[in-house]
C-alpha cells in the first residue's frame, strides 16, 4: 500500500510540474491551439463545397472536419511533451528521476498522464470555434467520446515523444515528433468519407488505424453515435499505445544501462 501512495505521489507531482510549467510559461500552449485551429477555419473555408459530393455524408464540413482538428491538437500537445522532456534530458533533470526510487513505467505514466490532460485545452477552444460557425451538436455522449478519443490520441502521442526524447536526447528530435503524429492523423479520412477518397490516399487510409480513431470521435458530429463505430477507435489507441508505450519504457531503460 505505502509502494502504491508513492507512485501515485510521483504521478501527481510530474503532473503538477507540468502544471506549473503551463501557468509559468502560458505561451507554450499557444502552438498547439493556432495549428489547428488555423487548419480547421483555412480547411472549412477553403473546401467546405466538398459536401455537395454525392455520397458525401454531412451537409456540415465544420462538423466533418472539426474531430481532425480535434486529433491534431492531440498530436501537438503530445508532441510537446517529448520536447520537454528531451530539454529536461539535456539540462541534466531527468536523471533526477531515474536516481529516484520510482519505477520507470510510473515516470512515464507521470509524463503521459500530463500530456493526456493539457489535450483538453486545445480541444476547449476548438469546439467553441467549431460551435460558433455552425459545427452540429454531437450530444453528450458524442462529445464525452470525442474527449476521451483526444486525451487517448494525446497519450500515444506524448508515448512517441518521449521515445524520441530518450532515443535522441536532444530537442532537435522535434520535428520528427511532430511529424511522425500529423502523417498518421492526415492520412485518414480527414478531408472526406473513405469511399470518396481515391488511389494510394484510400489504401492508407484503410489501413492506417487511426482511421478508426477519427471515425470514433467523428460520431455525434456526423451521424449518430454506436458502439460499433467506438470500440474499433478505442482497440487503435489501446494497441497504439501499448506498442509506443513499450518502445518509450525501452529507451528510458537504454538511459540507466
């Protein structure tokens, strides 16, 4: 029991740090709310004609694309958590931590956790945007989905930060982070339904999974809201997150050899 009060205290406290760090330093946040929500206006503007398709399956394209803006600003604010943690790695901090007592997968949960928490900033802001120009009401249960759908995406986000973190212990890893989650969200059905995508786009974005992690959030904006179309988003950032989560314990572990 007392093993158990001391993790959860390490956890809490990475939180609180990064916490802390958001108050400090406010404008740290602000990349990871300007992209998308950039993305979001200049997409809508720009190809908001798209739902005239046949077989198109909104009349909204402000309701189509907000769960990808949503599942972009989870990318960043991932993204951003591997880069605090490769300058903690530089300036010599994080090997505080692994002198502590704590387990590594406890360190990691600490870290993950705050990145899975700071998501919801972005995506506040985002569907207040997304509402005001005429994105649909997903309900309740379509919108405490599309939430948890976020904090998940975040989690394998900052799991693949911080394996880049530990691999190459510098800042300069960012734009590899960065990258490496907006190919995922991007090559999906972001711009339009799987059907009416065509050529190599529909391949990929058949296969890649986070595919179904969009079409999770996306219920509720579009069409209604089943378990049929929730358990496959959330079996993708369960299987995500447990790979990336593997990958990150290695490195981490690679640091103490």
């Amino acid at each position: 029991m007392s093993n158990f009060r001391a993790n959860v205290a390490m956890i809490r406290a990475l939180v609180r740090r990064s916490s802390n760090e958001l108050l400090r330093v406010p404008g740290a946040a602000i990349p990871g709310v300007l992209a998308p929500t950039i993305f979001f206006l200049g997409i809508t503007s720009a190809f908001g004609g798209l739902t005239l398709l046949p077989g198109f399956t909104t009349s909204s394209y402000q309701s189509f694309v907000i769960p990808v803006s949503l599942m972009q600003g989870a990318a960043f604010t991932g993204a951003a958590t591997g880069v605090n943690l490769a300058r903690d790695i530089e300036q010599g901090w994080f090997d505080r931590l692994l002198a502590s007592p704590a387990p590594r997968p406890v360190l990691l949960a600490g870290i993950v956790l705050s990145a899975s928490l700071r998501s919801l900033i972005p995506a506040t802001i985002l569907l207040i945007i997304a509402f005001a120009i005429g994105a649909h009401w997903p309900g309740f249960l379509g919108l405490g989905i599309a939430l948890v759908v976020v904090m998940g995406m975040a989690t394998v986000a900052a799991t693949w930060g911080t394996s880049l973190a530990f691999r190459f212990k510098s800042q300069s890893a960012a734009p590899l982070m960065q990258a490496g989650m907006l190919l995922f969200v991007f090559l999906t059905t972001a711009y339009a339904p799987l059907d009416l995508l065509t050529g190599w786009l529909q391949d990929v974005a058949r296969i890649n999974p986070v595919t179904q992690v969009v079409e999770a959030a996306r219920q509720g904006f579009v069409g209604g809201v089943t378990w049929g179309d929730t358990w496959p988003g959330l079996v993708a950032l369960a299987g995500l997150a447990v790979l990336l989560s593997a990958m990150a314990l290695r490195g981490m572990r690679r640091m103490t050899a």
